[in-house]
C-alpha cells in the first residue's frame, strides 16, 4: 500500500517528465501494478481539477492574509496560572 507522500511523488514525477516517468516506468520503480500507478495518476488529477475549482474563501483580501495562523497554544501550567489570575474556574 502507497501512502498519500508516494502517490503525490508519483504524480509529480510524471507531470514533470510524463516522457521519462512513463506508467511502466513508475511501476517498477515503485514495485506496484501498472493499473494501480494509473489510477494514482487520474485520481491525482481529477484531485488537482477539484483544488483548482474551489473558490478562495475571502476574495477581497491579500492572498498572504489567505494562510493559516499557527499561534502557540498556551501550556497547561499557563492556562493553570491564568485561571487563577483571573479568579476562573473551568467548567470541564
């Protein structure tokens, strides 16, 4: 079984060189099925036809304020120490 990482190098190295990384030649470099590379190749594209249709959520911004946010998450100590700070009690 081929993880999502080696379907996604897959469709790539034939999209890059669809001449040299023919369906024969993915298949026995990855020692799987010829059916099975090209399933991985049109399931990827149809994939990629899907991505491609999605409308960007709020169009009117920057694409760079489009990116998720990774704040850090307040430790357990730090949630702990804040509560009392604030004289909360959390329900759960």
């Amino acid at each position: 079984m081929l993880n999502e990482k080696t379907k996604d190098e897959i469709y790539e190295l034939h999209i890059k060189d669809p001449q040299f990384w023919t369906v024969r030649k993915l298949a026995h470099e990855y020692d799987t099925e010829m059916e099975r590379i090209e399933a991985i190749l049109v399931l990827k594209k149809m994939e990629q036809d899907k991505v491609a249709q999605v409308p960007p959520l709020f169009p009117s911004l920057h694409p760079s304020l489009t990116l998720p946010l990774s704040l850090p998450l307040p430790t357990d100590h730090a949630l702990h120490v804040g509560c009392r700070w604030m004289n909360w009690t959390p329900l759960c």
